[in-house]
C-alpha cells in the first residue's frame, strides 16, 4: 500500500513529540476500511484491498515514508490541570496532503504503549473503536466537522477492562490536525516561549494562513480558532450531540470534533442531560457546553500570552478582549441554527425567545429532541399542500408530548411567526429538510451494534454505518433505526474504553 506521506509537524523540533513505532499485536484482521476517504486523502484505489491492509492499520508494518511519533500535550481535564498527557494510546503515522489539496493526518488509537500512557496498556477494546467509526461517520454526514474513520482493524488479542478481558481492536482516524488547546498549554506552562511561537507559527502556516497578514497575527490566530470552535458547538447542540470530556486537551485547535469516547446524542431533550460514566457532576452537560468551550479557549488564548506582546499587562488585555467576544459569536450560530431547525429563516429580535420557550416546552414533556424536528419539517410540508398533514405529522408531534395540549399552542404562535416571514413555505421546508435530520447514532443501537460484534456479527455494524450515511433522507427500509429506545432499551451511561 503506498500512501504519499508529507509529514510536516515531524519536521518541528523533538520537544513536540516523542518518536516511537506502534507496537505489533498479534493476528490483525481488518474489520472495515473507508475507500471514499482513503481515495480522498491519495492511497489509490488498487491498493485498497491489499493483504497489507490489516497490517499497516494495526501497527504492524510502518509503511514508506511514515514517520510515527506520540505527540506530547497538557492540559485540564474536568477542570483539574495536568502538567504532561500526550498520546498514550495513539501514534501520528504522518501526513498527506489529499485531492482535495487539505493536509490531514493519518492516526493510530490502541496501538501500544508511549512514554505518555501514564501506567495505561495503550490499547483499545473493539467497543469504543467501533463506536468512534460509526458517530465520527455520522457526524460527518450530518455535516459537522469532525476526524473521520479510516480503518477499524481486529488484533486477536484481549485487552483488560472492569468488565474483564475484551476483544482489542485499533482505529486508524483522519484529522487536518491533532494539535490541541492541550498542546499549547503544555509549552506555556514549561515557559518555552519559543516553542509556543514555532507552535504558533506552524498551525497558522497550516490551518489559518489569512491569520499570517493580520496586524496581530496571534490574535488573528485565536480569533479564527474561537470562531470555528463556536461553530462546532452551536452545531453539536443542534443535533442534540454531547462530547461527554471537553477537556483542553480534547480541544482541536482544527475546530473538529474529536476524542469520541463517552460521546452520545440525546433522545429525551433536557439541557441537563449528561452520560459520561465519569462526568458526576455534569460539567460537560449539553447545555454546558458552550460555556466550557469558552473557559477552554481562555487557556488557549493565556498560552499565547508571551508572543501576543512583549508588555504581560498588554498581552493580558489583549487575550481578554479576544476572548470575550466569544458569546456573542457562538450566540449567532447557536440562535440562527435553531432558527433554521424551526423554519426561521431570519431571525427577529424576539427570536432567541421564542427559541429559548420553544426548547424548555420540549424539556417540560420529556419530548425526543430528533423526533421533535423531524416532524415539524413534516408539519412545514404541510403547509405547502393548503394546511392538509397528509403524513399526520401534527399528530406524530402530538404523541411526543406528555401535554399534547401545550403543542397546541406552541403550534399557533409557531404558524403565527411563520406567516411573518418573507420566506416562502417551500424555502422554509427545504431549510428544515437540510438541517433536522430523520437519523442520528441513537445510543441503545450504538450498544446493540458492540454486543453483536463482540460475538462477531458485524452485519449491526454496517447497516447502521449505511443508514447514517444519509440521516436527513427517508429510509423506509430502515425506519425503526429512527425510533428512540424502548424504556429496557435506555441507555443512562458511557463508558470512555481506556
């Protein structure tokens, strides 16, 4: 298999990384690998079913040209500061820069131990590697940014874990960067200056090349992280998803999600809702989020404080009035977002109301977020054929609520707000069609989807891959993928597999 490495952040100083191969395991068996992306990212088509496959994704061959390394960072998880993490799992295979012209990296997760694994085993149980293939591939279907899943690939061996020994699996993921807010805060807190500013320096020359002609270009730097990070979390919130560890160092300076461990979308909306098995006292909540994303790019921005300006007391100000603009951002996404989902195409000034009460009506009838959405877009269907709900979306709507009464209203006030607007109904459905999707990676076919693997049926697997492939399309065939988790079927907690 040749895959044409570029492997840039190799080239920086040895006190990013540490270079290390992945350790073999011993029978690798290729579980699934993504031909779309692996064209995408320059490994040609007759070299995608090769018997090398399996060997080079579980660590076992280095391929020509790689350069394998474990990348070093801090950072503050669940509040609490680590002076040293690092990939204690995972290794950085290298670089390559696509079709498409994007440079990505090419990532191993279980692949063995590093010096940073911190008395870990380095590996990965099959569960949460199939679960990061099948949400980091929807997540990208539904248009969010995200890592993406290159390959899943078995190892024949048994990894060790409160339930007891597990089948051990390794996922290759596909990134345009690993560098993280965690990254930056290892170097700041070292004091490195100089570090911080080669750091700096690279991921605008990689990620944000307009920062580069900006007056301050470190400001510039900030601001265009902060800006895509508000994105990505108004985007995760409209799709009812919760990261479950948005912890510094499982910030991507990139504005992608990654780390999908105790990840979950939500089926009853509550902006409480928590499933991170270790998230006791629900910091990184779906309602939450935001305000964590924002605290987390205030330790970015601290990190940059020795190159932001020579004078601390200026750089202090500087960093702060960056940051604080944060709200305001994140605000426009968030409120223009659910605007859409609601057929609002432009917002007025009594919308973020409007939307606000909309959401607390569906909190106080334990009302499934996905279901709500996807069958106000069949009510805005509706509207397009003289008001006659052919599909019987009002009453679809109805037996979500605990109080159908309640929906009444809000639909009245809703058609009310519609008929403001000067958008046309068939714009408005169209909108809603795009962004309030019929498919989501639903927690309890998540866990379905391991307990058939773990017995070696895969089939789970890839039908629920196929579905979410196209979440926002009817599927009839597969529309109890759709329906939420019978009450046996709830699922109340995440696990994050290490």
């Amino acid at each position: 298999m040749k895959i044409p490495f570029d492997n840039s952040y190799a080239r920086l100083p040895e006190q990013f990384y540490t270079r290390q191969d992945p350790k073999p395991v011993a029978a690798p068996k290729l579980i699934k690998m993504n031909t779309a992306l692996a064209e995408l990212i320059g490994i040609t088509p007759e070299d995608l079913n090769t018997a090398k496959a399996a060997e080079i994704f579980a660590g076992n061959t280095i391929p020509e040209g790689a350069s394998p390394l474990a990348m070093v960072y801090a950072g503050h998880q669940f509040g609490g500061w680590s002076p040293r993490l690092g990939d204690g799992r995972a290794i950085l295979l290298g670089e390559t820069v696509g079709t498409d012209g994007i440079r990505r990296d090419i990532h191993l997760k279980g692949s063995g131990r590093t010096p940073y694994s911190r008395g870990g085993d380095g590996r990965a149980w099959l569960g949460p590697v199939l679960r990061e293939y099948v949400v980091s591939e929807a997540m990208a279907a539904l248009g969010i940014p995200t890592t993406r899943a290159l390959a899943a690939v078995e190892t024949g061996e048994r990894i060790l874990r409160e339930e007891g020994p597990l089948p051990g699996a390794v996922f290759t993921r596909v990134a345009q960067s690993h560098v993280r807010v965690g990254t930056f805060q290892y170097h700041y807190a070292r004091k490195d200056t100089e570090a911080t500013k080669i750091l700096a320096d690279y991921i605008i020359a990689r990620q944000y090349p307009e920062a580069a002609k900006a007056d301050q270009p470190y400001r510039a730097l900030i601001e265009a992280v902060m800006d895509k990070q508000a994105y990505l979390i108004a985007r995760w919130m409209q799709v009812g998803f919760i990261h479950g560890v948005m912890n510094t160092d499982n910030m991507s300076i990139a504005g992608e999600t990654i780390d999908f461990g105790p990840c979950a979308f939500m089926d009853t909306y509550h902006p409480g809702t928590v499933f991170s098995s270790i998230d006791h006292a629900g910091r990184y909540a779906w309602g939450k989020q935001p305000s964590i994303a924002h605290w987390n790019l205030s330790q970015f921005a601290q990190s940059l404080l020795p190159i932001l300006h020579e004078d601390p007391d200026i750089a202090v100000g500087i960093g702060q009035e960056t940051i604080d603009g944060f709200q305001d951002i994140f605000s426009d996404y968030y409120f223009n977002g659910f605007g859409e989902k609601l057929g609002l195409l432009t917002l007025t000034e009594s919308d973020p109301d409007f939307i606000g009460d909309s959401l607390k009506l569906l909190s106080d009838n334990e009302v499934d977020f996905t279901l709500f959405f996807r069958h106000l877009t069949g009510v805005a269907r509706s509207l397009l054929e003289d008001g006659d709900d052919k599909g019987g979306s009002v009453e679809n709507l109805r037996d979500l609520f605990k109080e159908p009464e309640a929906l009444d209203n809000w639909l009245v006030s809703w058609r009310k707000r519609l008929s403001q607007g000067e958008n046309t109904p068939a714009e408005r459905h169209e909108k809603m069609k795009s962004v309030n999707p019929i498919f989501i990676p639903r927690n309890h076919q998540i866990e379905a989807m391991i307990q058939a693997a773990i017995t070696g049926d895969y089939a789970p697997f890839e039908r629920l891959l196929a579905v979410l492939s196209d979440p926002y399309n009817e599927q009839p065939e597969r529309a109890d993928i759709e329906l939420p988790p019978k009450p046996e079927e709830i699922v109340h907690a995440t696990f994050c597999g290490t």
